[in-house]
C-alpha cells in the first residue's frame, strides 16, 4: 500500500491542447485526484454570431488544428440541415472518403507519434530515430500519404477549403482517385507492418477494466463516421438508439459543485466517445479486413479497457483504407464531375453531427432569412469524454495505491491514460474545470 | 559543431501548425533533423530544457495576462523568435470576438465572470514581445517554413510576400472570383500560399492576413458594387482572420 503521493502534472506532454494531473495522497488518504484543463477559451460560439453562412464552418473548422476536417464537415452538414440544402450522392461520398482520410491521418499521428514512445520507454519520438529508425520512418510515410488522401478531396488537411454547403467547390479527377487508389494499395504492407508493430508492443499496454457507457453515432448501412445516429452500449450490451436532432438529451451537460466544468452523461454516471465506443458500438458494420486486425490485436466488443482506444484507432485505420478502396471504386464507376452547389431552401436552426477521430461531434446553428448566424453550439468529444477519464481516475489510483505502485508508476499510467483517450484540449468550448492545488 | 536547437510553445490556437510539421513525409522531415535540434515541442515531446534556443517558434494568440511572463521567458531564452501561424502572427481568428462586448455571456452564461474564463482581447505575441520573423497563414505554408528556416541557417534573411493574392491568381491564370458573381478578399490579402481557394472556386479568406497598409475602403466598396454585398456585410467581411488591422485602420 503505497501512503504518500504527490502527482502535479503540469500541461501534460504528447496531448493536443493544455491538461493538468493532480493527485495529493496522505497517509493513505486520497485528498485529490484530478484530470483539470486549463486551455485558454476561445469563444467559438460567440465568434460565428453576424457571420454569413459561407463562412461559418470557415471559423469553426479553427477550433481544432487535428480534427479540421471533422469541425468543417459537422459545420456545413448543420448548415445545410438549417437551411434546407439537399447534397448530391457523389458529394456525400467524396465527403466520407474524406473523413476516413482525417480518421487514419489523425489515428496514425496518435498511435506513432504521441502514445507509441511510452510503450517503447521512450520520451518522444525522436530518440526512436536513432532505436527504431524504421518504425519512424514507416509512421511519417503514413502520416503523408493520408495528408495527401484528405488534401486530394478537401484542398488540405488543416482547414479544408473546397468542403462549403451545397457540396464541394472543387472535386478530384478520376485520374486523381486512381492514383489514389493506388497509393492507398501500396500502403497496405505499411498497415500490416503497423499492425505488427502494435502487437509487439500491446504487452505494454495496462490491464485496467472500468465498464461504462459507450456512445457513437451509428447507422444500418455502415461503420457510421459521416452520418448516422446517436447509439448508446452499455457493458452488458443493451443498445439504443436517438435521432441527432435529440443530441442535447444525450449529452446533459451539467456542472458538479466542486468543479466549472461542464460534464456529460446520459445512462450512467459517465460515457465514453472515440474509437473504442464506435468500435463497441458497430463492431458488425467492420470491412473484414479491419475484423481481422482486431482479432490479430485481441479486440473484441465489448472492451472495457480504455486503453485499449489505441489499439481501437490502429482497427480503424484498416477499416478506413480498405472502405476508401470501395468507396473509390464506386465514385470511379460512375464518374466524378463538378456539380453546381446545392442552394438553401428555408431558413432556421440546424443541428448535425459526425464521428471525428476522437468521437462523436455536435454542432447546432441558427440562420436568419439573409443567411447570417444567429447562434451556435458545438459540443466536442473530449468534453463528452472528461467525465470518463475522471471516472477512471477515481478507479485506477485508488487500485493502485492497494498494488503499491511507486509515485512514478502512477504518474506514468495516469499520464498514458490521459493521452489514450487522444483528448483534443484546445476544441474546449465550454466551462472547464482549473481548480489548482499549491 | 552542434546543430541549432528549436522549440515549439503554444499558446490561444488550435495547434494545426504544429500538426503540419508532421505532414513532410519521411525524408524531408528526417533531413530536416540532420540540421537542427528539436529541443521542445510539447504536442509531441515529453523533453522539456530550460537551456537558449536558437530559434522559438511561437503558435497562438496572447489573450490573457497569466501568458505574458511565458512569453517573456521564451524571448529571454531564444535567439530567433517566429511567430508561427496567423494567431501568433496578428490574432487571426481568435480576434474575431475582439468587437463583441458580451462574448463571455454568450457562450458560458452565468459562469462567465468565473476568474479562469479571463480571456482579453486576441492580439499577436508582438502585442508583448519582439517578434523577429512572421510565418503567416492559417495554417502555415509549411514550405515556406521550411525556406524561413533554411535561410536562417545560412545566415541570409528571409523574404516574407508582402504582394496580394491578386498577384498570384494572375500568374496561375486564376479566372478572378468577381467575374464568376463571386466575391473575394485577395486584392488587399497577403500571398505566400500560391493562392490555392480562388482556382478551387472558392473566395480568398486572406487567412494570412492584410498586406502592410490595405486599402480597406475599397475593399468595402468592390464587395458592395462588384459583390452586391450590404454595406454592413461589407464592412464586417474584413474580420474574418484580419480583424485587428480593420479595428486599426
């Protein structure tokens, strides 16, 4: 039993955005134990009031520099909801080849670059240059090839541009998506090397079990990352389902009295997002080849280890490489062309929403007749998933104290924790809790 | 000799120029290495030092008074400080709430006056420190990164656009944005990015901001005469990542 802790993790290293780990532990005591986020507010929402239509997800895509392309099309998916705009089936495809380009891109950076170095004892990725040479070589190789996937449909990775309602200004040629189709062919040796390379290091990875509740959108017709509805898993594997319009029903932000920050939950005291609640909730919608990897990672829904939503990501990239090689084939067979952009309709308010890397995504806007912006709302996965990771805090200190894990070996598991989740700190658009200790 | 150390820092951003550092590939970004050190990049290293750095890439706006003895401490420690990004740069899009009196209420309600929410007014990190070298755009041009970077390595200074878009479009033989029933921004917008939006048919944002001394009033009166713009859409258009130089000018 270990008596005496003290965890200040102050900015938290290899997370996108700014969080903080305190734990104060006396004489056996937990006096606190807190996951805290203390990123700068941005005022999102206020920004977009006044703005006209074309620019809203133009500003909104800058609330996070990982998931653009995700904020972008959630943006304009709303906007057009709002103002009645009907997009046509060769957008709606361009746009989920898309977003599985942003899903790998994103899952790929996570896996090598910000989780890989702790299961490999490692600081950073860059001793790894020296020791793995080509572990890091292969990850930069992957982590370039999706940029080159996204920026093909959306102009570039980090703000999209050529996404805007009605469609898509600006669409690939078929000469481009075969070559695409290629490049993502010969990609397939560096996947299964990644899976082989997960898999050496999996032993690394805590055993740490916490059942929850599992949230994703979902769909009858695919692993739903574009569009879908709201699913709800609980451990015992009880599903439900609500349209999106309803996302506020599922969300419940709330405030707790030690704390600012805005909390989620729905069923029960917290929920998860991200890759291993979609992988929870739509395991059967999997291409084969990604149910392969999974078995070959020893993933089975439904997993109650959080740290396990790494190994979920490295599932979803072969489910979005070989979904793109479909998709694209589609496209191909009936022949991209530019289209005119669909025009609005109606105006009033809209709400939509999209899986991004880290989970599922809401924006909500209001339009006036002339098309400006009345109000927004957006809530993002890492606020939804910040109830979580305190809820397993709570778990797993107390579990390790018992075990009588050393200050470091705490901070460690808890930092390796953090970072399994993939939090995206500086999408915060809402109260956060900042409470300090010292 | 030792190689040139580099840091990144981050402050009020989204962090998508520092994600575009690792959009290289495997070569240039390797190569990239065999000339400097990076000592410090928080997104991606757990390394910290407390040592000089030759060159501090700074992401981000200044918003809050508890940034500013951060920002001082890197200027004592570097150098070369770049401002990295459009939000370090001039504000970018986090200014675009600078004009609003009510931001706070408006997205945290009854929390707003809670001390932590601080939040001022969006200014670039030259608003408290010298800044020597600007990489504009949001995000980055991250080649021209790259030729910032090699030029100072080689002890020459490096050239930072200072033309408009307009200028771009034309040599890429863009059909102009107003000629399609279009609107656009590129005549006072600052190039550097090869002026991708406008052959993508899409109107310049000016995501790197205004050339030095734009002339806003014809911005306003071509996006009303040619865009058929209201005059009071025409005025706000300006805001979007520029809103600092319209309240100036």
């Amino acid at each position: 039993m270990t008596s005496t802790v003290h965890i200040d993790v102050h900015h938290l290293t290899r997370v996108e955005g700014h969080g903080n780990i305190v734990v104060n532990v006396t004489d056996g005591a937990i006096e606190k134990c807190e996951w805290q986020v203390p990123e700068a507010p941005r005022f999102f929402e206020s920004m977009v009031r006044g703005r006209h239509y074309s620019e809203v997800a133009r500003i909104t895509s800058r609330i996070c520099g990982i998931c653009a392309v995700g904020h972008t099309l959630t943006a304009v998916k709303a906007t057009e909801n709002a103002l009645g705009i009907e997009i046509s089936e060769q957008s709606r495809k361009l746009r989920e080849l898309l977003k599985h380009a942003e899903n790998a891109d994103s899952h790929i950076l996570h896996a090598y670059i910000l989780v890989a170095p702790d299961l490999a004892g490692a600081p950073s990725v860059f001793p790894l240059v020296e020791t793995m040479p080509d572990v890091v070589a292969r990850a930069l190789r992957l982590k370039r090839l999706c940029h080159e996937w996204g920026s093909l449909i959306g102009g570039r990775t980090t703000h999209p541009t050529t996404v805007v309602p009605g469609g898509l200004a600006e669409v690939p040629t078929d000469k481009d998506l075969r070559e695409l189709k290629q490049k993502l062919a010969a990609a397939v040796p560096d996947l299964e090397a990644t899976v082989e390379t997960v898999a050496a290091l999996a032993p690394s990875i805590p055993a740490f079990d916490r059942p929850t509740e599992y949230i994703a959108l979902s769909s009858d017709q695919n692993y739903a990352l574009y569009d879908g509805e709201i699913q709800s898993t609980l451990p015992d594997g009880t599903k439900q389902r609500y349209p999106v319009a309803d996302y506020k029903t599922v969300t419940n932000e709330f405030l707790v009295p030690q704390s600012t920050a805005k909390y989620t939950r729905n069923k029960l005291d917290a929920y998860a997002a991200g890759a291993l609640a979609r992988f929870n909730n739509n395991y059967d919608m999997l291409v084969p080849e990604a149910k392969q990897v999974a078995e070959a990672l020893g993933l089975r829904p439904i997993c109650t280890n959080p740290y396990m939503n790494t190994v979920a990501q490295v599932v979803e990239v072969a489910h979005s490489v070989y979904d793109s090689l479909r998709l694209i084939d589609e496209l191909l067979d009936a022949g991209v062309r530019l289209e005119p952009l669909a025009q609005p309709t109606k105006h009033g308010s809209g709400a939509q929403s999209v899986e991004v890397p880290r989970g599922i995504l809401f924006h909500e806007y209001e339009y006036d007749a002339d098309g400006i912006c009345q109000s927004g709302n957006c809530i993002i996965p890492t606020n939804q998933n910040h109830n979580n990771i305190q809820h397993d805090f709570d778990v797993l200190v107390p579990q390790m104290l018992g075990a009588g894990k050393s200050e470091d070996e705490m901070e460690l598991a808890l930092s390796m924790l953090v970072r399994a989740y993939d939090p995206c700190i500086s999408c915060s658009t809402h109260a956060l809790d900042v409470k300090f200790v010292r | 000799m030792s190689k040139p150390t580099v840091a990144f820092f981050d402050f009020a951003s989204c962090e998508g120029c520092q994600i575009e550092m690792t959009n290289y590939g495997a070569e240039p970004f390797l190569e990239l290495l065999n000339h400097v050190d990076i000592v410090e990049f928080r997104e991606a290293m757990t390394e910290k030092t407390a040592d000089p750095i030759d060159i501090a890439f700074i992401e981000g706006s200044f918003t809050r008074e508890a940034d500013r003895a951060r920002l001082e401490e890197i200027r004592r420690r570097a150098r070369i400080v770049i401002a990295y990004g459009q939000c370090a740069c001039t504000g970018g899009i986090n200014a675009l709430k600078n004009h609003q009196d009510d931001y706070k209420q408006a997205v945290y309600g009854a929390d707003a006056s809670m001390p932590h929410l601080d939040s001022q007014k969006a200014y670039g990190v030259d608003h408290v420190i010298k800044v020597d070298y600007y990489a504009y755009g949001c995000p980055v041009n991250k080649y021209e990164v790259l030729q910032i970077v090699s030029h100072l390595l080689h002890g020459k200074e490096p050239v930072i656009p200072n033309h408009p878009v307009c200028v771009e479009c034309k040599r890429r033989e863009t059909v102009c944005r107003f000629d399609e029933g279009d609107h656009c921004m590129g005549m006072v917008a600052r190039a550097g990015c090869s002026a991708p939006c406008p052959a993508a048919g899409i109107p310049c944002e000016a995501c790197r901001g205004f050339v030095d001394d734009p002339n806003l009033p014809a911005l306003e009166k071509v996006l009303v005469e040619r865009a058929g713009f209201t005059p009071q859409r025409a005025a706000e258009k300006g805001r979007m990542f520029t809103a600092n130089a319209l309240e100036a000018s």
